[in-house]
C-alpha cells in the first residue's frame, strides 16, 4: 500500500469496534455490491488486504508501546503514578485525538486526508484496504471450485482472528495512552512531558548503543578465545604426532637392533 493508504487507515484501526464472524449471508451481499466478477476473486483480494493490513497493524502496536512506555516513565518520573491511577481520568477515543498525541498530524495535512472523528467497524476497515489492493492490482490467483474457496474462507478466518487479537492490544494501549495524557493535561504536565520526551529517547538511544557496544566487545572477545584455543588445539595435535612417530621409531629401531644381534 502506498503512503496515502496507509496514513487514510492507520488512526482508524485500533478503534474498529465490530468484531462479528464473516459468514457466507454476510459476504453474499458484499458480493453484489462489489465490481468483482466472481466469489472466488471476492475472497482472493480479502486474503490480499489482511495480508497487507496485519503487518501495520503490528507496526502501529509496536509505536504505541513505545509511546506508552514513555508516558509511563514520566509518570514515575514526576512521581504521579500512584495519583494517575486513583484518578479514574479517562482519555478521548476519537482517533483524530490519537493522531494528534503521537504528532503525526502534519503527515495528514500533507496529504490532504481529513483526520476521522469516528472509529470504523473491522469490516469496513477491511473492505477499504480491499478496495486499495483492487486500485493498484491484486496478485491473480487461479480459484475453481467450492474447496478452494472454501480453502481461502478459512485462511482469511485465521488472519481476521490473528488481526483482531493485535488491533485490541493495540486498542487497549491506545486508550492507556490517551488516559494518561488526559491526566497530565489536567495537572497542566503535558507540555512538560514533550520536552522530557526527546530528552527520554536520547538516553534510550545512548543505552542502547552502549549495549550494542558491550555486545560487540563480547562477540569480539568469543572470537579471539576460540581463535586462540583453535591454536592451542592445533599445536598440542602436532605435539601428538612427532611423540607417536617418536615412540614408533623407536620401537623399530629396537626391534632390527635385536634382530641384528640375534643373527
């Protein structure tokens, strides 16, 4: 999907609300309505469009623990985290607000994309990431016969199960989010927090250098152990060597020694 597409879905994943089972009455009248020529290609693009969809929906799940994770570490920060939680401050669920509190609004406006007001339902998430695969063209997929639609029917059954599972973590650290940015503007902190915020990411940053630094090191000093021990193994096996030739010399020697004085 293209830049535009995905900024158009993103704010609206973690919010879809209606998680009902697809079913064949359900896909029947989707059918009608869609320009497709056929079921079997109805459920080729739907296995498409979860194929694309799911991948940045663990992306979005990933950037939003991150956010919260800072939150958090404000919280502690400042020494409010107890305060938040006897609070009972919830946060907005408007996906529009959600866009704002991660700063990427400017990317809507410069696309010209309306920022949404209102979640939308899974379904309707998903029959619009088909309606992207179909605009730019989807993978042609031979389909004959009621097994393997059938087939496919199922596949999309086991990526809308594994999607959904992400979209409500997703959902869920979302409105942790907005409920803790929702308690810091009320205690006037928010602003404080966006200064600490890059502050934070520096020292996460350094850390992790540091880390990969001291990883490098140990990963340098295996390889030296073992070069050397590789060494050492070598040498001692040639060591081995000139004894046992040693050894056999000499027990030949002795042995044309004695034959010769027995002559």
């Amino acid at each position: 999907m293209n830049k535009k597409t995905m900024i158009l879905l993103i704010p609206m994943l973690f919010l879809a609300t209606c998680c009902y089972a697809e079913t064949d009455k359900n896909v029947s009248s989707k059918i009608a309505a869609e320009k497709t020529p056929s079921e079997a290609e109805y459920w080729v693009i739907r296995s498409q469009a979860l194929t694309e969809l799911i991948p940045f929906l663990t992306i979005m799940r990933t950037e939003a623990r991150g956010y919260y994770n800072m939150l958090t570490d404000y919280l502690e920060h400042i020494g409010k985290g107890e305060e938040f939680l006897k609070s009972g401050i919830k946060g907005s669920d408007s996906p529009a607000e959600y866009v704002k509190a991660m700063g990427n609004a400017e990317a809507f406006a410069e696309e010209n994309v309306e920022l949404p007001e209102k979640p939308m339902t899974w379904d309707q998430i998903v029959e619009l990431a088909m309606e992207f695969v179909r605009q730019e063209g989807h993978i042609p997929t031979d389909v004959e016969g009621a097994e393997e639609i059938d087939m496919i029917k199922k596949i999309c059954q086991q990526k809308r199960k594994h999607g959904i599972k992400v979209r409500d973590e997703l959902r869920e650290i979302a409105q942790n989010c907005m409920d803790i940015k929702a308690y810091l503007d009320s205690i006037d902190q928010y602003d404080a927090f966006l200064k600490y915020a890059p502050y934070k990411k520096a020292q996460e940053e350094e850390a992790r250098k540091e880390r990969m630094q001291k990883n490098r090191e140990k990963l340098v000093a295996k390889g030296r152990a073992r070069r050397e021990q590789e060494k050492q193994n070598i040498w001692q096996e040639r060591q081995n060597r000139l004894k046992n030739s040693y050894y056999r010399g000499r027990y030949y020697r002795g042995r044309y020694d004695r034959g010769r004085y027995r002559r």
